[in-house]
C-alpha cells in the first residue's frame, strides 16, 4: 500500500541502509552457499539467526524514522486524520515486530 507524505523518514540515510542491506544479502548467499556445501545444521542456524537480527535491527531503524518523521509530522501539521492513520501504521508495525518475536 503506497501512502502520501513528502519523503521517507529515512531519506538521509538512505545510502547506508541500502548498503546494510546489501551486507544482508550477501549473508544470505552465504547460507545459500552453505546448505549447497553440506556444511553442518547448527553453523547453517547460526547464520540464519544472524540474517535475522540483521534485518531486525533495520526495520527498528525505519521504524524509528516512521515515528520521529512520520508520524511526528502528522501529529506537528494539526491534521487529525493524517495523525490518526501514521498512528495506525505504527502500531500494525509494532504488532507485527512483536509477532516475530
């Protein structure tokens, strides 16, 4: 769902994150490269738990954008309905996060 608003929080830091990911997409080939190697099931979920706090920590970081971008320029702009839904999108976000814990 594509939703209106100016820029994304995390615009100024764009660069990085992108480059975070690419970080995460090579671990992933990694374990690719693992399971294709045989290589043992406990270094395999190592790897995997690793991919995952990876990708944990940068949704918390866009999350963290959404709630100090985001949602504090709906709250800032006195426009109830635009606070409303950010509000919303937080809160499915953290349900979510929550979920996969």
């Amino acid at each position: 769902m594509k939703h209106e608003h100016t820029s994304p929080g995390y615009l100024e830091h764009r660069d990085a994150l992108v480059n975070r990911l690419h970080r995460i997409e090579g671990q992933v080939r990694g374990i690719e490269r693992m399971v294709s190697e045989e290589r043992y099931c406990i270094d395999i979920l190592t790897q995997i738990a690793a991919a995952t706090t990876a990708l944990e920590s940068l949704a918390l970081e866009i999350l963290d954008d959404h709630v100090r971008h985001c949602v504090s320029s709906a709250l800032a702009a006195g426009d109830s309905e635009a606070a409303a839904i950010k509000s919303r999108e937080l809160i499915d976000a953290v349900r979510r996060f929550s979920r996969a814990g």
